[in-house]
C-alpha cells in the first residue's frame, strides 16, 4: 500500500502542473459563470437548460478535456522524458504501476470537471440537477480518464490524437445511431442525466442504469489495458 | 511481491543471441555474452548499439531475437528480478519537482527496503550530496543530477550496476570519485557494467571490455587488448609537402609505406609501421629536397578502431 501512495503522489506530481491546474480552474469559472447567465434568463424549459448546462459545458467539454490532459500526460510525460524509467525498473507488479497512474489521473481530473459540473447547476437556479450532473460527469471522466491514460502510453502526440477521437468519433460519429453510441462515453454519459425522454438530445440512447455500467466497465477495461500495455512496454 | 531468489550457478547477466531491430532497422545483432562480477566497460562509437545493450540487459526493450537473463530469470516477465538491478540511465531529466532525498527515498520505497529514508540519506552522502538539500532536483547542475541518479542506483543494494556514460557531466574530481566508488562496488563482488565511447576513460576503470561496432560485438578484452589493436592496424597520415609525388615515389621505395595517394591537401599515405614511416619521412623528405609542412595522424581516434574492428573479418582479429 505504501508503494501505491507513493507512485499515486509522483504521478499526481507529474501531471498536476501548475499552467494545467491553473487553466482548469479559469475554465471550471467560465462554465460557471455562464450558466449562472442561463440561469439568469427567465424564459426556456429549466429542465432542458440544465441538461443543456451539462451536456455542453461539463461531457462535452470540460469531462474530457480533463481527462485528456491529466490522463495522457500522467504516463506520457514521464514516457516521453525518460523519467519512467525510474518507476519502471522496480520491483513493482506493472498492474500496481498502472493503477496508481489511472489513480493520480482520475484525483485531478475528477474534481476538475464535476466541481464546475455541481457549481454550475446550482448557479442555474430552480431546475438544476447537481447529483445527476455530478454523476454522469463523474462516470464520463473516469471512463474517458482511463482511456486516455493508455493512449499517453502509447502515443507520443496523446493530445493530438486525443482531441481528434473526441471530435470526430465523440461528437460526429458517435451520433449516428445507437449501435455507434454504444461506444461513445459521451452518449453513455448524456444518458444518464437525461433519462427523460421529453429532453431534446441526439445522443441519450441507454437507460440511466446500463449507461453506468457501461462507463463503469470502460473505466475498469482502460486500467487494465494500461497495466498490459506497461507490462509490454518498451520503456526509453 | 514476493521476493526472488538469483538462480544458482547462473550469470549475473546473459544476452544469448540477442538481435535488436526498430521498425526494420537493427541496432543489435546476435550478441552473446556473460557478465559476471567486476566492471566490464561498453566500448563503442556512439551509435554503435552499446545503450541498446543496456536497456536489453535491463529489459527495458524486448529482444528481438534472442533471450536475456538476470541472475537466470528473464527480466521481461518478472519485474521482480528488478531488485537485483540499480540503473544509471543516460537521459538527465529527473522527476519534477522533487528534492533530492525524496527522489532517493522513492526509489527505496519502490524497492520494498524497510527504512528508505535512513538508506536515501546515506546513498546521497555516499556521492557527496546533502541529503538536507531543499532544492529540487531539476535546480541542479548536471554533475549533481549524475550524482542523485547514482544514489538512486545504489539505493538497494543490488548486485548489478549498469550506468550508461556514467562519468558524462562530472568534472575531474568528481569523475574519479565516481571511478572509484564504481571500481569499489566492482571488487566487492558486484556486477558493474558501464558504458562510453572514451578509452581512456575505460581505461581508468581497469575493466573488461567489449567493444561494439555498428551493432556488433567485435573484440573483448581489457584494454591492453584494445590497444595492441590500435597499434596494430595499418594508419593514415596526412604529410603537407612540396613534392607529393616525389615524396610518395620516396617513401614507398623505402617499404616504409604500404600506400601512396596525393591530394590537394598533401600526401596520404597509408603504413603499417607508424616508427619506420617517423624515422624515414624527414631523411627522404631532405634527401628530394622537399619542404615538410605538417605530418599528422588522420584516424589516431576510436572511430578508426572501432571502423577497422568491423571491416577486418573475424579471423585476422
């Protein structure tokens, strides 16, 4: 256990550096902010503009772009400036390894898309739904936490690669139907908190429930792929 | 984890067959060797594959072809084995925004040694480092990083060393500090295994060495070896003169020579005994009346070894 808190607290050192930590916070107050505007506009259906809030600012946005930067960079970094080579060549189960990297990845990016996530339904006033908010944003950052994680692994453009997948297949493709939104975290996710079918969205194809476990299941399917993909490693 | 045990009778280190290749391109090939206790150097140009040796050695890269074993055990396959293992890697980034000790200490920690504080601080003092240093580790000058990467090498106690040009970014007291401490761990009983593409700095290790070419083992030795190569090879030397043509006719008639080519920069010419071609150049140069400009060696350096090494078959070595 000993070994685990100190490889989570060297990764959450890697990551959390001061321009990214910095930058989250700026944007967790703009996606505040603007929806306390939204909320401020007494026309719309409050139940619409609350899921709207979170669709857009929090699983559009701000989920998997914390996961992105804290996820591919928590092995990446060290991957790319050679310092992994001194978490690598331990006596330490590589399973260990990568769940202490997923670990550090989900502590930073976790609070970074649900606190704006909660603050931002609770700045829209009578309507919003910080809980439901809070748990599908939740569910999405990790899923897409873990992903990322193993594409820094494994890619040494992670950012890159990573903003192309959430646009082109999270926001394009992902919307053609409830086969290809299967595997889109973002549809999974936007079912959770719009279980309602009076919601107008594109995406929300799965009961609340079966959207967790989806997540749920990604999550878990991530860390192991990056403890295998640690174990295959060609470390520099 | 459970511990493991070195397998009886096994080399510290074995590479059997080992070939390397990087999308197609082979930086390794079929290199056998067994590396027991004591320092063996990596003598190689750079490029020559001798990092590639390490990191396979270490099993930070899979062989392509080939197997490689630490104390017996396939270091790809059980991370355990990493305990017998401290690495001096080359890169000099450390990790962020962490002092020292702490850097030390993580590596203790990760080693599973019961008070990793007490064995950082006496690592750390071990290289002449404060252990009480606030500073982070990337606020240190490149001898002091080489110093903590060393402590953190050294950490555990393992029984095999491996330090990719250890002595890069150490001034001159430091560099023989470093030879000493690592020459020490190597009369102890340990493993030492060192790279560089310096013989004299080889040389001051006393060690074994395999010497690498262009992906090859091509001697092994100790440095008397290596050297007996250098002299014993034919040699190119630049002579500025006058009278080239004249000069070569000279110098070939001689025998001191073995080959003659006039260029604008002066007459290269090739021998194969370095002490005739000095006591007979001058005598043939007065003798035609020629003017001697310069006479410099052109390949008096490693890469010319390491060049001949690889060009002459195995059989006249």
């Amino acid at each position: 256990m000993r070994v685990f808190a100190s490889l989570v607290r060297v990764f959450i050192r890697t990551a959390a550096t001061r321009a990214r930590v910095v930058g989250f916070v700026i944007a967790g107050a703009v996606a505040v902010l603007v929806a306390w505007r939204i909320g401020a506009q007494p026309t719309g259906d409050r139940a619409q503009r609350a899921f709207d809030v979170t669709d857009v600012g929090n699983l559009s946005f701000l989920a998997p772009v914390a996961a992105l930067v804290f996820g591919a960079s928590v092995l990446g970094d060290p991957a790319e400036d050679g310092t992994l080579i001194y978490l690598w060549l331990r006596p330490v189960s590589r399973r260990v390894t990568g769940l202490a990297a997923c670990v550090a990845a989900l502590v930073l990016a976790i609070p970074a898309a649900v606190v704006p996530a909660v603050l931002a339904q609770v700045a829209l006033g009578p309507g919003g739904t910080p809980t439901g908010s809070a748990a599908a944003t939740a569910l999405a950052t990790a899923a897409y936490t873990t992903v990322f994680v193993l594409v820094g692994l494994v890619t040494s453009r992670s950012l890159v690669w990573g903003i192309a997948y959430l646009l082109i297949f999270e926001q394009f493709i992902a919307r053609g139907g409830k086969s290809l939104g299967a595997f889109s975290v973002h549809a999974q996710a936007v079912s959770i908190v719009a279980p309602r079918r009076t919601l107008s969205s594109a995406v929300a194809y799965f009961t609340p429930a079966s959207a967790a476990a989806a997540l749920i299941a990604v999550a878990a399917v991530g860390a192991f792929a990056v403890a295998w993909q640690l174990d295959r490693a060609d470390v520099a | 984890m459970t511990p493991i045990e070195a397998v009886d009778g096994a080399p510290m280190v074995e590479l059997d067959g080992v070939s390397k290749a990087y999308r197609g391109v082979v930086a390794v090939s079929e290199m056998s060797c067994r590396v027991g206790p004591g320092v063996t150097a990596l003598l190689g140009p750079n490029g020559a594959g001798k990092s590639t040796v390490l990191r396979l050695a270490c099993g930070l890269t899979p062989p392509t072809q080939g197997v490689v074993r630490i104390h017996g055990h396939d270091p790809r396959r059980d991370p355990r084995v990493y305990r017998f293992v401290g690495l001096v890697p080359q890169q000099e980034r450390l990790l962020p925004r962490t002092t020292a000790l702490q850097f030390v200490e993580l590596a203790g920690r990760l080693h599973g040694i019961e008070d990793p504080r007490a064995a950082a601080r006496s690592s750390l003092q071990a290289v002449e480092l404060d252990p009480d240093d606030g500073r982070y580790v990337e606020d240190y000058s490149k001898g002091m990083s080489q110093r903590v990467k060393i402590a953190q090498a050294l950490v555990n106690g393992p029984s095999i060393i491996v330090a990719d040009e250890p002595l890069n970014g150490l001034d001159p007291r430091q560099r023989a500090r470093m030879i000493d401490t690592l020459v020490g761990l190597g009369a102890q009983g340990r493993c030492v295994i060192i790279s560089s593409h310096v013989l004299e700095e080889v040389e001051r290790f006393g060690s074994r060495v395999l010497v690498m070419a262009q992906g090859r083992l091509a001697a092994v030795g100790d440095v008397g070896r290596i050297r007996d190569l250098m002299d014993d090879r034919p040699h190119r030397i630049r002579v500025g003169t006058d009278r080239g043509v004249d000069l070569a006719a000279a110098l070939m008639a001689t025998g001191a020579v073995i080959g003659a080519r006039v260029t604008p920069a002066g007459l290269d010419i090739e021998t194969n005994d370095v002490t005739a071609f000095a006591r007979r150049v001058a005598v043939e140069a007065r003798r035609i009346d020629a003017t001697l400009e310069e006479v410099r060696p052109l390949d008096d350096d490693l890469e010319s070894v390491f060049r001949y090494l690889v060009e002459t078959p195995r059989g006249r070595r």
